[in-house]
C-alpha cells in the first residue's frame, strides 16, 4: 500500500513539475532570476519558491507569481494540468511591464478546484477577447481590481447564458425595419449594453428584456427560457409568428410577461405554466387556439390575466374565478360562476363581446371592493329576477366607474331608483342617466361630483325625489327642472350653485319639500313661492337671497318649518306668517330684517322657540 502512495505522489509531482517547467520557457523577462535559480528539474516542484503543496498528495495547490515583474505567455494546456490548484496569482501593479497573454476560458475550464483568483493589475482589456467561462463550482474570491475592464469576469458566465439566447432571438428576427437589433445586438458587445436589455448592477444577469413596438417579424426561440433571472419579457406589438415556446412558461423569476398584438398562434392547452412569480399575462390580440389551461388558475401571485381577441374556445376554468390575488381578467368565455367574489382584489373584469351565457349571479357584486370597470356587453347573460337583482349587489363596489350590460337578453325591468350615496364618487353625471325614462328617484348625495346639473336630468318625466346635496355642482339650476311633473322633494343644497332661482321652479306646485341652501344663490325670492301649495319644508339658508321677505309665504297652510337664515334679507315679517298655524320652526336669523314680533304668532300654537 506505502509503495503505491509513493508511487501516485511521484506521478502527480512529475505531472505538476511539467506543468511548471513549460510556462517558465515562455518567460522572456524575469529581472529577479529567481524562477531560473529555483525552479529546476532536479528539484522538487514543492521547494519553488511561491509554490505551496498539498501535505497529502503533494499536488500543487497554490501558485503566486504576482510580485516578479514578469513578462511572457502561460500555455493553459500545461498549466491547466494543474488540477488541485486552488490559489492562482498573476497580478502585478504595473500594467505597461506585464504582458501575459492567456486564454482564459480554456484554463478555467480545465482548473474545476479553483477557489481564489487574482488578477490585479493586468492589461485583460487586451489579453481577454470574449468572454470567460468560469465554471468552478468551488471559486469563493475573484480579484481583478486595477485592469481595464469594461465588464465584471465573475459575471462573464452569466453573460455568456444571456448572450446565447439573445442572439437565438435576434437569428430568429427575419425582418427588422429599424435595424436596431443588428446595429446594437452583437457578440462584440456586453448584452448589458444592447437595445431593450436591463441588467442587474451586481450579478449583470438580464433582467428584462423589452423589444416592444419595433414591427419585428419573426419567432420566438426556446433559448429565451434559459433567461433564469428575467423578470420583465415584452416583445409585444410586433408581428412575431409561430407557437409560444414551452420554455417561458417555466420561468420562475418572470413577473411581466406581454406577448400581446402579435401573430403567435398555437395551443396553451398542452403548455404547463410554472411561472410561481408572474403577476401579469398579456396574450390577447394574437391567434391562440384550443382551451385555457387550467394552470393558470393556480398561479399564487397572479394580478392581471388578459387572453382576449385570440382563438381560445371551451370553458373558463373556473379557477382563474377564484383567485384571490387577481385584480384584472379580461375577455373570457363560459359562465360566470357565484364565487367570483372570491377574487376580492379585482378591479378590471372585461368580459364583453364573447360567448358567456347563463346567469348573471346575484351575488356579483358582494366582495368586489376594488371593482373599477365590469363589461358584460354583447354575451348570452340573463338575470335571476326580472327585478335584475344583481344590480343590487354592485351597489357595494363603490368605486365602480363603468358597468356595461348591453346586448344581452336581460329581460327584465330597471330598478326605479338609483342610490349611491356617501361614496367619494367624482367627475360629472353621466349623460347616459337621461335614458333612464322610468327612473323615479336619484341619490347621489354627500359624494365629490362636480360640474353643472345636466338639463338631460329633466327628461326623467317620473323623477320624483332628486337628491344632489353635499357635491361640487356649481351654476345655475337649469330651468326645465320645473317643466317635470313629478318632483316630491329636490335637494340640492351644499353645492356651488350660483345665479338666481329660476321662475319656472315655482312651477313645480306638487312639491313637498326642497333644500337649496349653502350655495351662492342671490336675487329676490318671488312672489310665486306661494304657488307650492302642498309644501311642508323650505330651506334657503346660507345663500345671498335680497329684498323682502315674500307675502306669498303666508297662503302656504301645510308649511310646517322654513329656514331664511343667513341671507341678505330686509324690511317687516310679512303679517301673513300669521296665518301659518302649523308652523314648527322658523328661522329668520342673521338677515336685515327690523320690526316687532307680530301679535298673530300667538295662534302658532306648534311653533318652537
């Protein structure tokens, strides 16, 4: 057994020796002469000066020729025999004075041990041409401080993984009208540098890869997936064809994947979708065909999913409904299912001009906080009732903005009222709510509308109780609100409403109580105010109403309280208040208004002080 440990380490001393022996007779400078005095034949190699040996296998383990001012080339067929070397120094200060020239991918590939490289102080921007491939699974250090180096070496295998696959995607490219991918994409250039491609600052892996909206023709290759640390993959609004390579879909890091507006067709059915980070999927607008694969609806962390304008057919897996994570879908087909609401987090639900037919469920709208735009238009969808009670469990979206349900045969009638008070609803009325023509009541109160009333509002001839309080609405009142029959009880107060009061407001002789008050309002009250002969509640206050106070008020018999306060009103309380015997409350304070307190006010028996 001794004889045969003796017998190896000698063989490996004679392999190492050679190894070293070869490059020493590439050195043309050496000015110390110590490598000719010390490393000889008829010496061990273990005895050279910076030459450490293994204590066991008396194999080279460490190699530092870094301090000599040396000047030469290392053959890496020879010194890449070196199998247990660990430690590898070829640096020096000076730049000008070192001129190893190596070929390092071929030497790295070959030293498997390697753990710590220095190679400080070396002109590499002129020694190294491509990139180097260092595969040692052991390398923990890599100096390479003081070169010219324009890339990092411990991020050159990582470049060269990003290089491969995007110049596949660029041989696959048959049109490129901009020519930007064969002026910036070349094997002379970092990928970090290339059009589109974004790298991490310390690994220089690619990060994302963004070629949208160039008009590329072409395919996709398969190497794409060999993209590990992708995050961000849009190559949409080209004219790329062909099938989507199974590859991407298995691209664990990819949060972003938009192949959208393209020519890609071919089946997701058989495609497996293992991508545990992806948050969005665009792939409509393209040529898609067969079923959705029912793997999408276990993705954890999917947000967005868009597959519409396609050729996709069958049912909509119902998982994609019961995710809790996803906040968009968009153009699907099947039926909706009641557990919908179990996607909590969406905001976008599109699934308009397509095939979904059954019931719209009920419960639609119980659990959809966030919903923002729901599109049902043009599909096969009925309601339960012909109340279309649905629409009463989207009263609970409240910030919905769009809701879309036409062309259906949703046989059934509207709901006579509309309340969606108390949210933080903005922008304007829409003009659409003037075709609601058996709407009977409107509440919109206490929300953050704003613009003018829309004089559409009076084509609702059954508007019996409109309610607009607490918003921004500013101008006028439109003068056809007192061409409507049906008005009960208009509130409008806490507004920006300015101008006077229409005339034709005193038209509406059905009325039983109006609140115009904290606006802008000005102008004399009419006379005509005594027209509203069934009124039981009056409120003007907070505006700048002038003049005098209208004698008309005392025929109104049924009033029962009447706020003037805050206004700009002068002179005597009419007499005629006298006569107003069911009278509880009024407010005449902070006007102009001088004079004793009639004597008839003792018959208000019901007046409170």
């Amino acid at each position: 057994m001794l004889i045969c440990l003796v017998a190896a380490a000698s063989k490996n001393i004679a392999t190492d020796q050679k190894s070293l022996l070869a490059p020493k007779d590439h050195i043309t400078y050496a000015p110390t002469n110590l490598l000719t005095q010390n490393w000889t034949s008829n010496t061990s190699v273990c005895t050279g000066i910076s030459i450490p040996c293994d204590v066991n296998s008396h194999e080279v383990a460490a190699l530092d020729i870094s301090q000599f001012n040396l000047q030469g080339t290392i053959i890496p067929n020879t010194t890449g025999n070196l199998r247990n070397l660990k430690w590898l120094g070829l640096a020096y200060k000076l730049l000008d004075i070192f001129n190893f020239k190596i070929e390092l991918s071929f030497l790295f590939g070959k030293l498997q041990k390697i753990k710590n490289l220095r190679l400080t102080g070396n002109p590499l921007d002129r020694i190294l041409s491509g990139s180097i491939g260092i595969e040692s699974p052991y390398i923990t250090k890599l100096i390479t401080t003081s070169n010219l180096l324009s890339f990092h070496v411990a991020a050159a295998s990582n470049i060269t993984t990003g290089q491969q696959a995007l110049l596949a995607l660029k041989a696959h490219i048959s049109y490129d009208p901009t020519n930007l991918l064969a002026q910036n994409s070349t094997s002379n250039t970092s990928v970090c540098n290339w059009i589109g491609i974004t790298c991490n600052v310390n690994s220089h892996r690619v990060t994302a890869l963004n070629i949208s909206s160039l008009n590329l023709q072409g395919t996709i290759p398969p190497q794409l997936g060999n993209l590990s640390s992708l995050t961000t993959l849009n190559l949409s609004h080209n004219k790329l064809s062909g099938d989507i390579p199974p590859s991407i879909f298995t691209m664990h890091k990819l949060k972003f994947l938009d192949f959208s507006d393209n020519q890609l067709s071919g089946s997701l059915s058989s495609v497996t979708f293992n991508l545990s980070s992806v948050l969005d999927i665009r792939l409509d607008s393209d040529k898609l065909s067969d079923e959705i694969p029912h793997e999408i609806g276990y993705l954890p962390n999917l947000e967005n999913l868009v597959l519409g304008f396609n050729n996709l057919v069958g049912v909509t897996p119902a998982a994609i409904f019961n995710m809790s994570t996803v906040k968009e879908i968009y153009r699907f087909s099947g039926t909706i299912p009641s557990f919908i609401t179990n996607a909590s987090k969406l905001v976008y639900l599109d699934m308009g001009t397509n095939s979904f037919s059954g019931i719209i469920p009920n419960t639609i709208g119980n659990n959809l906080r966030n919903l923002d735009w729901l599109d049902l238009t043009y599909n096969c969808l009925t309601s339960l009732t012909l109340e279309l009670s649905f629409l009463s469990s989207l009263t609970n979206c409240k910030k919905l903005r769009f809701l879309g349900l036409t062309g259906n045969p949703l046989d059934g009638v509207l709901p006579t009222s509309i309340d969606l008070e108390g949210n933080k609803l903005t922008g304007s009325i829409p003009v659409t709510f003037g075709r609601l023509q058996k709407l009977q009541g409107l509440y919109l109160p206490f929300n953050k509308l704003a613009g003018s009333i829309p004089d559409h509002l009076c084509h609702l001839a059954r508007l019996n109780t409109l309610g607009l309080a607490g918003n921004k609405f500013s101008g006028s009142i439109p003068s056809c609100l007192g061409n409507l029959t049906s008005p009960r009880s208009p509130d409008l107060g806490s507004n920006r409403l300015t101008s006077v009061l229409p005339s034709t407001f005193w038209n509406l002789k059905d009325i039983l109580f109006f609140d115009l008050s904290s606006n802008s309002l000005d102008g004399p009250l009419s006379l005509d105010i005594g027209n509203l002969k069934v009124v039981i509640g009056i409120n003007l206050s907070r505006n700048n109403f002038s003049g005098d106070i209208p004698s008309t008020i005392g025929g109104l018999k049924d009033l029962q309280n009447i706020s003037l306060a805050c206004n700009g009103l002068e002179g005597l309380i009419p007499e005629s208040f006298g006569y107003l015997t069911g009278l509880e409350i009024l407010d005449l304070s902070n006007n102009k208004i001088f004079g004793f307190i009639l004597i008839s006010f003792e018959k208000l028996l019901y007046l409170k002080s």
